[in-house]
C-alpha cells in the first residue's frame, strides 16, 4: 500500500493547551504514532477566538501537523480524535507529492499572524469618527 502525506490541522482545547503544551502535543502525537503515522513537522499555528462556539468553548488552539501514513488507516486517525476530550475539530488533508517539501517549509517558517492587518493609521481612525459625528 502506497503511503501518502497528510497536513492535518488540529483544533485543540486552549485551556488544556495552555496548562501542559509538551502532554497536548504528546497526546495528538501519540493518536498518529499508533496508527503507524509517521510525523515530518509539527508546530503550534496559532490561538483564536473561534466564529462560533464548539461544546462551550471560545478559543481554540490550532496546531498544524505533517504526516505519512496509509490511506485506509485515517479512517481510524480521524475516529481516534473524535474520542480524545482534547481535539475539538480536525481537517486532514492528501498532500500533493511534489509539494510536500514546499508546503513542510512554507509552514514551519511563516507567521500566521504576519497576513493580519494591524490597527488603523491614528488619521484613518480620526477620518472615521469625522464621519460617524457627520451621519449624525
């Protein structure tokens, strides 16, 4: 059986997240390892306030993880995460061979902060207050 690469996208409880990083990451790491997964890159993402709520929760902690793994064994990767209390949600996605390394690269060396937009201008916020006093 082939064995593709995946880029799984874990959404895990910020609470439990923030009290032990080492055991949360050990915890997914474990659910790959033991379907015979194995793991080329794994970093946090980022920490978010989410659209909506999921089971009570406000913000979420994503990490993003590469794998190679057989195809028939997500089934049991994806069925192990609904089960774990700490994953929230997960997306796993087949990877391209060609761009793997690309992909591997791009993540563990960008900043998903780095695409947001920071504050406005301090002219560009008095500009707004101009208008909404205007529209009065």
């Amino acid at each position: 059986m082939p064995v593709n690469t995946y880029e799984g996208m874990f959404l895990l409880d910020s609470a439990k997240v923030a009290i032990d990083w080492e055991g949360s990451l050990h915890q997914v790491h474990e659910i790959l390892t033991k379907h015979q997964a194995e793991i080329v890159a794994s970093r946090q993402w980022d920490e978010r306030r989410l659209a909506y709520g999921i089971e009570g929760h406000k913000k979420g902690t994503y990490l993003l993880t590469y794998f190679r793994a057989d195809g028939p064994r997500l089934a049991e990767i994806r069925h192990d995460c609904q089960l774990s209390d700490l994953i929230l949600r997960n997306l796993i996605l087949k990877i391209h061979p060609k761009l793997v390394d690309q992909l591997v690269n791009q993540a563990m060396t960008s900043n998903p902060h780095a695409e947001e937009e920071g504050p406005p201008p301090e002219e560009e916020r008095e500009e707004r207050r101009g208008r909404r006093r205007r529209d009065d």
